[in-house]
C-alpha cells in the first residue's frame, strides 16, 4: 500500500516537466549526413558451410575488396577471415576517405582435415574447400573391477 507522501509525488508528477531528450542526441543526428556514404563501404563476411561429396565448401561474399587484403587461416579449429578496405571518393570537390575492416570466425567440423585447406577468390566470392577425414571414436571403456 502507497505511503501518503509517494502518493503526493505522484499526483504531482508531469511528464513535460522533463528536459526535452532531442537535446541531448541532436550532436548524433547530424551524423546521419554521413549515412548514404557509409552505407556501402560497410563489409562483413558471413559464409556458409556446406556438405560435399568429399569434405567440405565454405564461402564468403566479399564484393569490391581486393584478393591482396584477404586473409584466411585456420587455427585451433576456427577458420578465420578477415579482410579490409580502403575508399576514396571525390563529391561535389571533397575528398572523402572510408576504411572498413572485416573479420568472422567459422568452427571446424571435427572431421574437417585442417592440412587440405585451399581457397580461391573470384569476382568478390571466396571460396573454401577443405576434406573430411574419418572421425576416430575417441570412446574408451573403463573396467569396473
């Protein structure tokens, strides 16, 4: 049950009484001049990994990065990729500069063979293939004596 004093302070509470928020985030709206600049120069590689006849396919699209700063490694299970970009583009006599920098990790299946890794990279399209091994059951029976 309410006190008497917060039913006070209720009854005497508007909302307009309150600091206008648009103050505070006006700085950040005029970030939105920059939007259509930034909407295209913003990459990420999402890939998917596929099941084939012998292993495995992984790809990513990555349209307009160059082959030269595209990186794939594998490591502890994960195939990371990472990448990036730099744009310079000349509007109504400025300059503007962009770099977007890119990187997703992928885990492994566990018979995916690590040493089998090739990759290709074609009209913005990576490409990687990888062979499956044969999963040994790491199983052991213990004797209960």
């Amino acid at each position: 049950m309410p006190k008497d004093n917060d039913t006070k302070a209720l009854a005497s509470f508007h909302p307009e009484s309150l600091f206008d928020f648009r103050d505070i985030y006006s700085p950040f709206l005029a970030l939105q001049t920059l939007k259509p600049f930034l909407e295209d120069k913003q990459r990420r590689a999402f890939p998917g990994i596929q099941k084939t006849d012998d292993g495995y396919l992984i790809e990513a699209e990555m349209a307009g990065v160059p082959k030269e700063n595209v990186s794939v490694e594998v490591k502890d299970g994960l195939l990371l990729i990472s990448g990036k970009q730099k744009m310079e583009e000349e509007k109504d006599g400025r300059k503007m500069y962009s770099r977007s920098d890119f990187y997703q990790s992928v885990r492994l299946p566990k018979d995916a063979d690590h040493e089998s890794v090739k990759a290709s990279y074609v009209d913005g399209l990576l490409k990687i293939h990888m062979k499956g091994t044969e999963c040994k059951d790491n199983t052991k029976r213990i004797t209960i004596e």
